[in-house]
C-alpha cells in the first residue's frame, strides 16, 4: 500500500510539473527623468536686438552653418538642453533683407505643414504680448519631429524670428511628453518675455 500512495505521488508531482509556466507581461517602463529646477536669465546677445529670458541650464550656441553656408543674420542661436537632451532653434530675419515679411511668414507655415504627415493633430494659434510682439504658435500631436514652432514679429513687421524645438532622439510620444511639455513651459516663457530693441 505504502508503494502505491508512493507511484501515486510520484505520478501527481510529474503531471503537474509538465505544466507551460503562465507569463504575465510586465508594463512597459521608461526611465526616470529628473528636471531641472525652472531658473531663468536674461538672453542679450550683440548680435541681436532683442532679449528674453532663457532657461539656466540651456547652453546657447550661436549657429554658424546653413546648409554649408553662412547664416542669413549673425543672429541664429541654438539653445542646447543637454540634460534633457534637446534643442530650440532660432533664426532671426529681416524683412526686406532677402525674403519679405509674407514670404518668412509663408515659410513659417510651410515649415509647420511639412509635419502633418506623421502629426496626429496640430494646434495654430496666434500669440500677442504688452511688449509688442505678436506671432503665431504650432503645437504639434503625435509622432511628428518636432512638437513646437512659433514665429514672432512686431506691430511694423520688421523683424522676424522663427523657433522650433526638437529632441536628439526617436520620437516616442508617450515616453517624450514629459520632456515636451517642461520645454513648452520654457518656450511659452521665452515668448512672454521677449521684447525688441
């Protein structure tokens, strides 16, 4: 009887443990991000006549090549964010000086088209500020490269600067957003307090 009760445990415990094991998904995890402390100071480069206030841990760059050649205005900046591993791009135009106002304008919007093929959505709306800045912003959703352009202009249209954001990475729209949304907060910033000179 003793053997019996033995090749019954035996065979109980070799059926059971034949058994496919049950794997249950883990979420899918990104990394943790630590932002920065939001700390700004004042943007007042020589080669430009206007100031806004920038982030501190922006590195601003001054861009010296277009396609291989020389910028159209000595006032092109890049503000790099390498904590965040990001960029905004600014290019400063003259009306009259090349391109007219109308046509940097059409740019601008060209530019902000270029990127319904892979947005899932775009919102346009214009910005005006007490400083006598006024302009447009594209905020993009979805997979687009980048989720944030704007131009600015004055009151005369005399001058005219164009801005984009992008990331040095592949575009992940949930795992970016995070990203995203603090450097609008930085780009809206910067808008609300630019001024021309």
């Amino acid at each position: 009887m003793q053997k019996l009760l033995i090749f019954f445990l035996l065979l109980t415990f070799c059926l059971t443990s034949c058994e496919d094991p049950i794997y249950t998904p883990k979420p899918r995890g990104y990394p943790k991000i630590d932002f920065p402390e939001k700390s700004y100071t004042t943007f007042n480069e020589a080669d430009c006549n206007f100031k806004f206030e920038v982030p501190t841990y922006a590195v601003i760059q001054q861009d010296s090549n277009f396609f291989d050649e020389k910028p159209l205005h000595p006032c092109w900046y890049d503000l790099d964010i390498p904590s965040l591993n990001s960029r905004i791009y600014l290019s400063y135009a003259v009306p009259g000086e090349g391109k007219t106002f109308d046509e940097l304008r059409a740019d601008a919007f060209e530019l902000a088209n270029k990127h319904n093929v892979r947005a899932s959505y775009i919102d346009e709306f214009p910005v005006k500020t007490p400083n006598n800045v006024e302009g447009m912003v594209f905020d993009f959703e979805g997979p687009a490269a980048t989720p944030f352009q704007f131009f600015l202009t004055d009151s005369t249209h005399t001058h005219f600067l164009r801005g984009s954001l992008y990331a040095n990475t592949r575009v992940r729209p949930d795992s970016i957003a995070p990203v995203y949304d603090f450097l609008k907060a930085d780009i809206m910033h910067l808008i609300n307090t630019f001024g021309w000179e």
